[in-house]
C-alpha cells in the first residue's frame, strides 16, 4: 500500500522534476534579459560611471557587485517576470530613476540628437569631401599664382599676392630655412 | 627648498614675459640683439622651469612637510619611485610638470634652430613664449604647488605650519605604469605646441606653406608617438590596476587624450599630400590649430569639473583661465589665417577619384568624423543640462556604437590607401595590389564563421585584419624580392635593407601593422566572458576552459600597504597551469584600498583575477574572474606601432647608392621583369 502511495507522489512529483529545468532555464533568461537591460542603465549609487549589470565599486574596500546595482537589476527581474519586454522594462526603470539613469542617450527627445550628430557629421564631411575632390578635379594643375590673381574679389589679400610674389616668398622661405 | 623654486618659477614668468614681449619688438625692428636676447631669454625660461620642477622633486624627497602640495600627495613610508610620480599626481605639480615638459621641447627647439632660420625663429620664439607664459602664470599667480601649510590662527591671519607626516599618495596611482604613463601623454600634448607653432610662424611670416611642414614633421612625429604611448600605458594600467576587466572606458578624460591623437593622424596622412602635391595647405594649418587647441580643451576637461570623470582633478576655477586661453589661441589663429591664407593655395589638381589623394581625403574625414563625434558626445551632458535642465549620461555603448564602424572604415582605409598611387591607380594596378589580398580577407572570415565567430563587427574586424595584414606582407615582400635579387641577402636582410631605404615608408608601414595588431585585440572583446563568487577556501569556480581553485589567503606586510592576498591555482581542463596571486592593498596612511589584479596572459586569451574583498554580508571572500580574448594583442601591437614610428623618424639611405651598387654588382640574376625604371619609381612612391 505504501509502495503504491510512494509511486503515485512520485508520479505527481514528475511534472514538477520535469519542470524544473525548464524553470531554471526560464530564470537564468529572464535573469540574462535583467543583464542585458541592465546594462543599458547607469547604476545610481553614485560613485561610479557604471552599468548596472557591472557595477563593482571599484576602488572601494569591497568591490564587489555594489548593493544598488543588485537592487536595481532585481527590480528589472520583477518587470521582466511582469511579461514586459525589454524596451519597457528599460521605460519603467527611467520613469522611476529619471534620464540620468541612461547609460546612453535615448533614441526620442532631446536624446535623439546625441545619435544625430555623428551621422550628420558623416554626411556633412561626405558631402564637402565630395564637393573638394570637385574643385580639384576642375582645376587646372599648377596654377595656384594665377588662381589667385583671377579670383581678387576675395579681399585685399589677394589683390595683393600675385604669382610673382608667391613666387618670391616661396624663395624666400627656402632660402631662410634649413632642414 | 620651496622658496627656491618659487623664487625660480616667477623668474621663469619674468623671462618668458621678456621672450614674448622682446620677440615681438624683434619682429617689428628686426634688430639682431634683440633678436639674440629674446632668443636667449627663452631658453633661461626652460632653465629656470627645469630647477623649479627639480626643487619640488626635492621637497618630496626630503619629506618637507610644511609645503601643502607635498603634505597631500606624499608620506615618509613611500617609496622613492612613487615619490617622483607624486609630482605631477595633483593639480599644481601637474602644472608644473607640463610646463617642465614643454621646456624640454622649446629649449631643443631653440637651441637646435639657434643660428638657422633666421626669419622664422622670431615668431616661433613668441609663440612658445606666449604658451609658456600661460602655464607659468597659471603656476605663478593660481596653483602654486609652492604654497606653504598654514592653518588660520584667532585673528585670522595665517600661521605656516609643519606635519610631521603627508597624507599619501593615492593607492590607484601607486603602480609603475603612473610612473611613466602620465610623462608619455603629456609629452604627447606639449609637443603638439611645437608644430602649432610653427605652423602659425609660417602663416605668419607669410610662408607659403611647405617649410613649416619639413621642420616641424619629425616633432610631430615624437609627439604623436609619445601621445600614442601615453594612451596605451593609461588602457594598459586601467586594465592592470583598476580591476574591472577593461582597459578602454570612454571616460571623458580618456576621451580627451584620444581627441588630439586622432586630429594628429589625421595631420600624419595629410601632410604628406602637401609634401608630394601641393595640396591640402590650408586644411593642414587648421589640423595643427586644431590639434593644439584639442590639447589645451583636453586639459579644460581634465581640471575644470565641466564633466564628471573618475580621473578628473578636484574642481577648480583653473577651468576659466583656460577657456580664456583657448579662446585668445582660436582668435590668434583665425586672425592669421584670414590675414595671410592667400599664401596657402593648391597648386595641384585631383587626376581621378582612385588616387592616393582622395584615399587621404576619406582617411581624414573619418578620423574627424570620430574626433567630432567623440567630443560632441564628452560634451552632450553639458549641452543636454543647458538645452533642458537635465544631464543625459552618454556612455560607452553610445561611443561603441558610433565609432566602431568608424574604425572598421578606417581600417580598410589603412589597407586601401598605401597600394594606390598618387594621381590615378590603373585597373591593373589595383587586380595586382589587391586580389591576394581580399582573397585572404574574405578566407579569414570564411574560416571564423566556421569557428563560431558570429559577431557582425568581430567578423569584419578579423577580414580588415587579415585584408590589410596581407597588404603589408605583400609590399615588404615585393620589395624584399628585388633588393634580394641584387643583393642575394637573406629575406630578413632584404626587408632590413628595403626598410632603411626608406624608412618614413616602411616605418609607416610598420605603424600600420601594429595598428592591426591592435584591432585584432579590440575585436577580442566581442567574446569577453566573466563570472563572479563567493569562493570559500578549497572551493573552485569555473570560467572558460578553466577552474580556479581558492587554496588560501594571505597577508603581506609592504611598507607603506597591507596587502591581503588570495593565492589561486589556475587549472586548466583539470591539468594544473599556474598560481594566481590576486590581491586587495589597504593603505592605512589614506585609509583607502585598491586592488592588484592578477593575470594569465597569452597570445590566446587573458585570465584576468580580481579580488574583490571579502563581502562584508557573507564574510566570505569574493573573486571576480575574465577571460579576456586576444588582449595582448593591443600591448604589443602599441609596441609594434612605436617601432614603426622610431624607424620612420631615422633617416632613410640614399636609394640612389644602393641602385648604383645594383648596377656595379656583375652576373646579377635578371630581374624578373622588373626594370630598374620601376624599382626607382616604386621607391619614389610614398
């Protein structure tokens, strides 16, 4: 009779046996997705520039994983666990902590702008690029001196410097300098 | 002592006021005495800075503690070594020691250039005088590191005092690598002054451009070399020291440093289309302006508290005096340029898009792209407060994410532009430069995808390594073959000969390998693995291939440090490799501790150990363990790329000698097709 018993709570116990990889793996997940998030977030204990998956107060008398980084990635775990994805996992961690806590600048706002520049800044120095290589390509070799004289709208400067005179300060500099 | 050096520092002050003030009369009069004195009152200048630095290097070691600066950074229990790095481990010895630095250069200058260039010199001389004078006034009048201790007495006044012992110096500093990282950058930035310099004499004196360049190359050389070494000594011992598995944390002062390095070689490839071209006068000028002034605006960050920093100095009004200057230098400069830039127009035209020069154009603009981008990120806390009223923190992933393509784009660049030629590159010219070449790239990343390489950017890195890797090795190997045809030497003799003939090219190419090298180790850090425990004694954690096995603790008395130790046996697939000793020093002058990581390095990967302390809940000890892939291979690509820079400054052998030895040498073999036409006209190339 109790060999029996013991069967069936072995049997009811199975799913459990059964589950518990599956739930193990489940929370090793959610604990990596913690990570991943985490490192998107800034630790706010204050002493460090850290993520908060990595802050380890470095430094200190004890650098090992700081309590406030713990705290927060517990809190990401628990918006995990809510069924939120990653995006408002991150979204209700700022709203809590304010865009200090960012680690890099968000994709909306004043944050967009930070993501702008670097492509403007591409583009921008493409287009002169291109826009050089142009007018170097239009310009007919060794002409600087003459280049100078023809364009002597450009301030008193360059009604000033003719192709002679370049030439002479040219001379002048080789002359007084010696390598 | 610190009423000599004080003394010494506003005599200094005096002959730099001379030097500016007087060389600015010599230009004017153009009067050889004053010419002399103005010259010669630069050089008492740097004379009078060198026994000023000296007598604060005497203060510390003779443990004077009634001088405020030695009392913060020092103790009697430190040892000699660090007392030098005590120095310049605050805000005014810091000071003190750039202004020390910045002497070496313009005394060399001055005294090399002493009875040449008679009508340059002048305005060189004002203009390292004028930069001089900032820092000495700023040394002077605003952080002495020679002010005296004094506590306030009843009365208010000042009563200078003695201690018996100082506070220390910080634990973090207290390694070798604070020994000579912190001289390798700041020479980096004070040598930049020395083409600044020249490059404004020129405009100035209305040159119309070339000189300058030909002067000041070697010195920028040296000072990119050094600025290069004192970034990776400052990653080498953030990695070594601070203990949290990185070396590169896009911290604002480490952006700071990368500012001027990345506009230095961007000047480095541009200077090069002036020398064969003609071209690109003006952007050069600005390159130096820029460089310059991004040295002066990494030192603004440094010290002002404009943004946080784990190594910024205390905050400080210093940060006004140097935005003044920035902006006095930026006036000086544009005002020169506007007044003189007539003198620094193209004389060349662009042949065709596929052409050395338009690989140095892209090659610029992506190293400026990066610098802008780096600086606009540094400074978007600040401009996000004014625009909003709240700080948006701008971290490591926002740089990652915006420079590594940068990187990888300039990479290519590095393996592109050396095989094109100058003018136009024919079809044929560019089947025979690159086809081995992409083919062994595209081989590579074949091979790492079936190793299990599945990060895009790590991928690609590991193509552009090998692609640009196989360039190099191509270029030595077709010139050691010739010299080796003629010559009949060793392959190794050949690349030798090939190098010392033109050194500024093979030097480069050097450079450029070592480059590799270091990109090979950056992409190592796609595959960073980590892994922390409580480890109680006899317990092992796993990492990697490895088992780390706690055997026990220990304690080590130092002199001026405890230092508490976890004696670790590394092994590896159950086989033992070697110990580990990670350890936490406390230090109880400052009452403050920092860690000593310890690590397995190999070519491979690095098993990096960090103690962390023992957890104050637990009171059990805590290990936090890495494995970082392909580490090394950033130590030692930096020392591939100093090398490279050192053989690019020696001076090339004439090729000319070694064609008419060719010539002379009778039965040489036949040469394979290549006519000694070619061989000149390859050696000519760079």
């Amino acid at each position: 009779m109790q060999n029996r018993k013991a069967k069936i709570g072995l049997l009811a116990l199975l799913p459990l046996l059964l589950m518990a990889p599956v739930a193990q793996r489940l929370l090793a997940d959610q604990n990596d997705r913690a990570h991943k998030i985490g490192d998107k977030l800034k630790c706010m204990c204050g002493g460090c520039d850290q993520s908060a998956a990595k802050c380890y107060h470095v430094g200190g008398t004890y650098s090992g994983p700081c309590d406030t980084a713990k705290s927060m990635l517990k809190e990401i775990d628990a918006h995990v666990a809510q069924g939120k994805n990653d995006e408002q996992a991150l979204q209700a961690m700022i709203t809590e902590y304010g865009p200090l806590a960012y680690l890099e600048p968000p994709k909306s706002g004043f944050g967009l702008v930070a993501w702008l520049m670097p492509i403007l800044y591409l583009l921008g120095g493409t287009g002169l690029v291109i826009v050089i290589m142009k007018r170097w390509r239009k310009r007919p070799a060794a002409i600087a001196g003459a280049a100078m004289a023809a364009g002597a709208g450009g301030g008193q400067a360059s009604v000033n410097v003719t192709p002679e005179l370049l030439a002479r300060a040219r001379d002048l500099a080789r002359r007084e300098t010696e390598d | 002592m610190d009423v000599f050096g004080s003394f010494a520092l506003i005599l200094a002050f005096v002959c730099a006021l001379y030097a500016f003030g007087g060389g600015i009369a010599a230009i004017v009069t153009r009067h050889p005495l004053l010419i002399k004195s103005a010259r010669q009152s630069g050089m008492a200048t740097c004379a009078l800075i060198f026994v000023s630095t000296l007598s604060l290097v005497y203060l510390f070691f003779s443990d004077n503690y009634s001088v405020a600066y030695v009392v913060s950074h020092s103790n009697r229990d430190l040892s000699t070594f660090f007392k030098v790095a005590a120095l310049w481990s605050g805000q005014e010895g810091s000071l003190l020691f750039w202004s020390f630095l910045l002497a070496i250069y313009v005394f060399s200058v001055l005294f090399t250039y002493r009875s040449k260039n008679g009508e340059l010199m002048p305005y060189v001389g004002v203009i390292l005088a004028g930069v001089q004078l900032f820092f000495l006034t700023i040394s002077n009048f605003v952080a002495s590191p020679f002010k005296a201790l004094g506590v306030a007495n009843a009365s208010g006044a000042f009563d200078l005092v003695a201690r018996a012992d100082g506070n220390g110096l910080n634990p973090v500093l207290q390694y070798p690598e604070m020994v000579i990282h912190p001289p390798n950058l700041y020479s980096g930035y004070t040598g930049f002054t020395i083409p600044f310099a020249f490059a404004l004499a020129a405009l100035l004196a209305r040159y119309p451009g070339e000189k300058w360049i030909h002067l000041t190359r070697k010195w920028t050389m040296i000072a990119w070399c050094f600025q290069s070494m004192g970034i990776l000594l400052g990653a080498h011992w953030a990695y070594a020291v601070l203990g949290w598995g990185g070396y590169w944390g896009w911290d604002p002062v480490e952006n700071a440093s990368l500012l001027p390095w990345l506009t230095g070689t961007a000047f480095l490839h541009s200077v090069m289309m002036q020398e064969k071209r003609g071209m690109m006068k003006v952007w050069n000028v600005w390159l130096v302006f820029v460089t310059f002034m991004l040295c002066i605006l990494g030192t603004l960050l440094t010290r002002s508290g404009v943004v946080s920093s784990v190594h910024a100095f205390a905050q400080s009004s210093i940060g006004s005096w140097f935005v003044g200057f920035l902006c006095v230098v930026a006036g000086v400069c544009l005002a020169a340029y506007f007044k003189n830039k007539d003198y620094l127009k193209s004389e060349n035209q662009l042949d065709s898009l596929v052409s050395r020069e338009s690989s140095f154009l892209f090659n610029n603009l992506v190293l400026l792209v990066a610098c802008v981008a780096v600086l606009s990120g540094t400074l978007f806390p600040v401009f996000s407060e004014w625009f909003t009223g709240s700080r948006i923190s701008v971290g490591a992933p926002f740089f990652n994410k915006v420079n590594i393509p940068l990187g990888l784009l300039l990479l290519f660049l590095t393996g592109v532009g050396p095989l094109l030629a100058w003018r136009k590159t024919s079809t044929e010219s560019l089947l025979r430069n690159f086809k081995w070449p992409s083919i062994l790239g595209l081989l590579a990343g074949v091979t790492a995808f079936m190793f299990g390489v599945r990060e895009m950017f790590a991928l690609i890195c590991f193509v552009l390594c090998v692609f640009v890797g196989s360039t190099i090795v191509q270029e030595f190997f077709r010139g050691a073959k010739v010299v080796r045809i003629r010559s009949g030497a060793s392959w190794l003799a050949s690349c030798v000969d090939l190098t010392l003939r033109n050194t500024r090219r093979y030097g480069g190419y050097i450079v450029h390998l070592g480059m590799v090298m270091i990109f090979i180790g950056l992409a190592g850090q796609a595959f960073n693995k980590e892994v922390e425990k409580e480890l109680p004694i006899g317990s092992t954690v796993k990492i990697g291939n490895y088992d780390l096995l706690l055997q026990s603790m220990d304690q080590k008395q130092e002199k001026n440090y405890v230092a508490d130790r976890m004696i670790v046996e590394v092994l590896r697939n159950d086989k033992p490799v070697m110990m580990l000793y990670p350890e936490r020093r406390n230090f109880p002058t400052n009452q403050e501790s920092g860690t000593m990581v310890a690590i397995y390095s190999t070519l491979r990967e690095d098993l990096y150990v960090v103690y962390a302390g023992m957890n104050p809940q637990t009171n059990l000890p805590t290990v936090h363990a890495f494995i970082n892939p392909l580490v090394k291979w950033v130590w030692w690509g930096g020392m591939v790329v100093v090398m490279g820079t050192i053989v690019a400054l020696l001076p090339s052998r004439a090729a000319v000698v070694v064609l008419a030895k060719a010539a002379s040498t009778a039965g040489a073999p036949e040469l394979g097709g290549m006519r000694p036409a070619q061989v000149a006209l390859r050696e000519g190339h760079d």
